[in-house]
C-alpha cells in the first residue's frame, strides 16, 4: 500500500507519538509498503531510509530557544498562518487544527499517490476534507486528551489557572467531533479505546485495539545493574504523569536506603517539578537525562533495579513495555491502560509489576522499598516482564495489524463513493 502518515509533531524527544511514528513507519516499510510522513516541527531526524520525509512546516511558536515569540509580517504566508498566530495569543493550542489544514492542503493535488491517509492525533477539521475527496482515513487515539485537561483542571489552584487550562485544551471537543466522523479509529489498548468511546461518544464499532510495540532486540536485559537506580520516563511538569507522586516517595525510601532516581524528561526551569525537587531536599538523589537516544535509554533501563510509572492516566505507556523488554522490574499504578500493558490475573495481580493506588505516595514508597530490599522479587518480575514483552509486543505485529485496519479504512472510503 501507498500509506500518508500524518502526525503534528514527530520529532521523538517530544514524546511517544513521535516514536510511534518512527518505529511504525519502518515495520511497515519491512512489511513493503510506500511511506511517507508528513510531519510539523519538531521534524523527525531519525526515520528509515524507506520511508519518505515530507515537512509541513508550521510558525513554530514553540520552538526554542524562543518559545512564544511574536513573529514578523514577513512570516505570515498564508491564512492558516494568520490563524494560528491568533489562536495561540488567545492560549489555545492550535497545532492540531493547523496542521491538519496544511496537511489537507498538500494532499489535495497529490491524492492520487495514496492508497491510505493515517492521522497520528491531530484530528484536526482538515482532515474531513480528505475525506470528503474521497481518501480512505484511519486515525490513531493514544489516549483523548480529555483525560489530560481533566487532570489538569484538577490540579488548578486558581480561577485565573483553571481559565488558562481550558483555553489551552479548546481543541479537544474538534478532536471529538472529528474522530466521530473517521470510519476506523485506531487505539493502543482496550483502555483507551473504551475512554475513547466514552469521552468522543465514539462508536464501538469504529475501534481497532493495536498496541503499541519495542525492539525487543535493542531494548534487552545487559550487564549489572546499578544498585539503588531507579528509572521513570515522563513529561514531568504534566499533574497527569505524576512525578510529584514519585518524588515523594523518593525521599520517604531515601531515609532508609541509598536509592537515586534518573527521571528522563525535559523540566521547566523554575516549574512545580524542579521546585518539589528542592522542597524535598532530593536535589542530590535526582538526576535528569534530557533528549536521550534509543540505545542511550535501552542502556538505562537495563541498568537500573526499578522503572517506576506513577501516571494517573495512561493511554498505553511504551515506556513501561521498554522496561519489561529490558527485564527491569516495574512499579506502576492501576491507571489506564497500564494493568493491562503489564498483564493481570483475575485479582489484579501482575507477574510483571507490582501495582498500586495512582496518587498514593505512601503505596509508591512501599511498592519501591520491598523490591529494593528483595533481590528474590526483583528477578522474579524482570524475567516475567522479558517473557510478556518478547510474547505480546513487536513492531512487525503491530504493522502488520495496522494494515489490517487501513483495508478496513478502504472499504469504507469505497462504501462512501458508491452511495447516491
């Protein structure tokens, strides 16, 4: 198949969507399929060499070193620019709409060239213009963004913050309704496909389950590890990673243990998480990795005793599948798709982790000190999460089922077609 992957921002620091797209871009072009990803900035650095770069180049507000600058006249070239120029001064999050307009676009005068249109949550309005020349669509739903601006609002302390985080996340109720409006949505695990369902009003019927996969080659069991090391990936200053949970917990173990954390994230300098951090008086036990490679994070995990999850809400978490590969013993919440990412019996109980409450400190501290005291426990839950990931998680198996879905996207498009 000719396949158009579409997705906002793809660059892979900016978190898993942009190693979605890396890694599913090259397991279908092993599979022999034509890709091609268009892509906003952050561009990609790191795709196959199959696989075809097509950059939609955006106004880039939040590009550094100069976040939220106010750009020149000479830099406006067209109405989407002027629009996501006026929608950003208002503090909404525009990238989604943008980019979908700019994509739509391009793909007006190259429809012929696809078989297949993908969206990688932009869900933005242009792409029901793609639908409506008559290319087949099918959308991928990490999780909705609901359940972020949800967390978020929570966590405001302030009408003056609550009115920042709606305006921020004026997208979302756009994402529903254009999400109603795809035949086949793809989500990376039951959990999201039923937050999906409830959040967008989704049909059941659109929903395709395809997990997320690992290189279960690269991200492996490797040398020893470093004694005391624990390991969590997450967008740190997000109330919806709950980072501050885990801090916590850091310190409560760290009157007891010599344990250090190595969280791999970028922080906002002078944010809620650096300044917990300080509060805490665990500066010397925190060390944060920034912009790291694949093989630098495959070393890390396989280098530390614990990879800890503590995420209120979790649509998936590659992250917590690349610690298993690497036979590192988990500590995650009961939050989203996370029970069901590390496998659970009918009492709740993994072989893989040891889960706990989501926001309970207290339970993250206890889950952290009885795997630190026992090496027994440690391996026993490493060898599990090797096992499930070597079982249940593959780039080709999650191309492969991905195809599966655009046929059905296809189908669709010709049902549409026929229709008087």
């Amino acid at each position: 198949m000719r396949i158009a992957l579409l997705s906002y921002r793809t660059k892979e620091h900016c978190g898993g969507q942009g190693v979605y797209v890396r890694h599913l871009s090259r397991g279908l072009a092993q599979l022999g399929h034509e890709v091609e990803v268009f892509s906003g900035q952050p561009y990609p650095d790191d795709l196959d060499p199959r696989v075809r770069l097509t950059k939609v180049p955006s106004m880039d507000f939040f590009r550094e070193p100069d976040p939220f600058r106010t750009p020149r006249l000479r830099e406006f070239g067209s109405a989407t620019d002027v629009l996501e120029y006026a929608l950003t001064l208002t503090g909404c999050f525009a990238e989604p709409l943008t980019f979908s307009l700019r994509a739509s676009a391009i793909l007006k005068d190259r429809a012929a060239d696809f078989d297949v249109v993908h969206d990688n949550q932009s869900l933005g309005y242009g792409l029901l213009a793609i639908m409506r020349r008559g290319t087949p669509l099918a959308a991928t739903v990490h999780h909705p963004i609901s359940r972020d601006r949800r967390v978020e609002l929570t966590a405001a302390t302030s009408w003056r913050r609550k009115l920042s985080v709606s305006r921020w996340y004026g997208f979302v109720p756009m994402q529903a309704r254009v999400a109603r409006r795809i035949p086949i949505v793809l989500a990376v695990a039951g959990a999201s496909a039923a937050d999906s369902v409830a959040d967008f009003d989704l049909d059941p019927d659109q929903m395709r389950v395809v997990p997320l996969g690992v290189d279960t080659e690269l991200f492996a069991p490797a040398g020893d590890r470093v004694p005391g090391r624990i390991v969590a990936i997450a967008s740190a200053d997000k109330p919806l990673k709950g980072v501050v949970h885990l801090l916590e917990a850091l310190a409560k173990v760290r009157t007891e243990h010599d344990v250090h954390l190595e969280l791999v994230s970028s922080l906002e300098p002078g944010g809620a998480t650096e300044r917990r951090i300080a509060e805490l008086g665990i500066a010397d036990a925190v060390h944060v990795v920034t912009g790291i490679s694949d093989e630098a994070l495959a070393t890390l995990l396989a280098s530390a005793e614990i990879m800890c999850v503590p995420s209120l809400y979790e649509g998936f978490s590659l992250p917590t599948v690349e610690a298993m590969s690497c036979g590192t013993p988990v500590v995650a919440t009961h939050a989203g798709a996370l029970p069901e990412v590390v496998g659970t019996d009918d009492a709740g109980i993994s072989e893989c982790a040891v889960l706990v409450e989501p926001g309970d400190a207290e339970a993250l501290a206890s889950a952290i000190r009885g795997l630190v005291e026992s090496p027994t426990d440690r391996a026993r839950l490493g060898a599990a999460g090797r096992r499930r990931a070597l079982e249940r998680y593959s780039w080709t198996a999650v191309a492969e089922a991905t195809v599966a879905a655009y046929s059905e996207a296809v189908d669709a498009a010709r049902r549409r077609t026929r229709r008087p």
